[in-house]
C-alpha cells in the first residue's frame, strides 16, 4: 500500500490498483498475472513498481502494457525508490537485497547475507541510504553509492515486520511480531547512535509503522497497525501511546500507509486488509483519530 499525491497505490491478487482516496474510486487496475507482494510509487514522477510472489518486478505504465524484469529467486519483500524513480531498492526471501537501474531495468549492485531474509525497506529521503528489516532481528542502513551496510542495529528478540525512516532522516522505525502481547514491539532509533523508544501495548503481530510529520520534516508521532486489529498512535516526546482505534474485525490489517492532507491538516492513514479492503482514517495534530470509511478495492 502506498499513497502517491491524491492517489493509493494498493495489491491484492494478481493485480495492483490506483485508488482515489478522496472518492474512494478505483481509478486504474494493473493485471500483472502473479500475486503482487509490493508496490511503491516515486515521490516525483510517474514511476509506479509492484514487486510479485514469483521474484519480479512490474513497472506499472499509463498504458496498458507493463514492463517486467526477473529480480529475485523468491517472492519480493522489499521495494523502494529514491526521490526521483531513477533508481529502485528490492528484498527478497531469498536474502537478497539490489539496487536497479529503472530506465534500463538492470541490477546495478547486490548483496546476499546468510539469513537476512527481508521483510521491509525504506530509502531514505533525499539521502544515499536505505533502511532496510530482516527476519533475522537485524535493522540495516545501506550505502546504495558502495553498496555497503554503514550501520546495524537490534535489539528485537521477534522477527521484524517493517521499517521506516523519518522525513528529515534522524530517525527510524521497526516494529515486529509476536502473541499475546510478547514481542508485539515498535522501537525508534536515532539514526546515528541506537535505540530512543521501545513502545508496547499491541497484543498481536505488529505489521506496519509510519512516522507522522504534517508535512514537515520533523516527525510528531508515530501510527501503527497490528494483527489485533488495533491501531495505534505515539508521541515522539516520551513514546507514550496517544490513541488507540479498532480496526473492524472482518478487516485483519496486513500494511498501511499515511499521506499528509492539506486541506484538513490531517495525516491520511489506509490501512489494507486481508479481505482486499481499505479502511481509512485521519489524524489530527493532537493525535487523535478519525474513522473516514471502509472500501473494498
């Protein structure tokens, strides 16, 4: 799931389609014949990329037709591009991890590392570097220039769900799985020196994580979504839980995206759903919640 301007970038199977949030429309639907596992957007241009169960990546197009190129030995996990689309980051099961060029859809740069089976990646805004969660409890930064791992961090005892990082860059997010309210956590990281907050109050898998800045550079809170069917908001002064909203029960979360809306300053949260649906919400600068509607995609 992935917001681009107005528009929601969502998957299900076998297709990938554009949503228009403000109307709850489908405005375009991609057949891309495997299951999509991915899907992210460039924030300037019209690049639109959905990664497949089969280890390929789709470049979505205005047109019908949609170019694809083989980049994994197992379902894509990971998929991110930097500010321009020029260049894209992909994960895989298969502990892989590439750096593509998108104009001529050939691997620049890649790495495998036993047991770094991805989960999640971020590029980090206007920077070189991706953020980058694996199931062996490992957060890494790499340097897309060298193609090198400039920092690690862990601290998770459950295998981790998701990443981001921060508008401004300083800071990240990983959250992770878990039963019963054992692992279930969301920390944020200071870039730079480690570990800032470790938040729990999920009871259930925590399957996405967001930073929420209201258009600025600088992250306010945090929102996140979990197997539970919880979601919940964070204050970034003491990591202290500011809201908590259910998510109806037939709509188990699997991902979730936000996108700041000026016209109500509000941050937009989609939740996707195992059902095929999104559910979306808005926040507000004091961090409570709103319900907006269910659609099915």
């Amino acid at each position: 799931l992935n917001f681009c301007t107005d528009k929601m970038f969502s998957y299900a199977v076998k297709s990938v389609c554009l949503f228009d949030w403000k109307s709850s429309g489908v405005n375009r639907t991609w057949n891309i014949g495997k299951k999509a596992t991915r899907v992210c957007h460039a924030e300037t241009g019209s690049l639109l990329l959905a990664g497949s169960r089969d280890g390929s990546i789709h470049e979505l197009s205005s047109e019908q037709e949609t170019r694809s190129w083989s980049a994994h030995e197992l379902s894509v996990t990971a998929l991110s591009t930097n500010y321009d689309g020029t260049n894209a980051f992909s994960g895989s099961r298969d502990c892989k991890v590439a750096l593509w060029d998108v104009e001529t859809a050939m691997e620049v740069s890649q790495s495998k590392i036993s047991r770094n089976v991805v989960t999640w990646a971020d590029w980090i805004r206007g920077d070189d570097v991706v953020v980058q969660s694996s199931e062996d409890l490992t957060l890494r930064l790499w340097d897309v220039r060298t193609f090198g791992i400039v920092k690690s961090f862990t601290g998770h005892n459950n295998i981790l769900t998701c990443c981001s990082s921060s508008p401004d860059g300083h800071l990240l997010l990983s959250c992770s799985n878990g039963f019963d309210g054992a692992g279930c956590e969301v920390k944020v990281w200071d870039s730079r020196y480690g570990i800032l907050f470790n938040m729990k109050g999920h009871m259930q898998t925590v399957v996405s994580c967001k930073f929420l800045s209201f258009g600025s550079e600088l992250a306010k809170y945090v929102v996140t979504v979990s197997a539970d069917n919880s979601m919940k908001v964070w204050s970034l002064q003491d990591g202290a839980c500011v809201t908590t909203s259910d998510i109806p029960p037939q709509d188990r979360p699997t991902c979730m995206d936000v996108a700041f809306d000026n016209s109500s300053d509000c941050e937009v949260v989609s939740v996707g759903s195992q059902a095929g649906g999104l559910n979306c919400y808005s926040i507000d600068r004091s961090g409570t919640s709103q319900w907006l509607y269910t659609t099915s995609t």
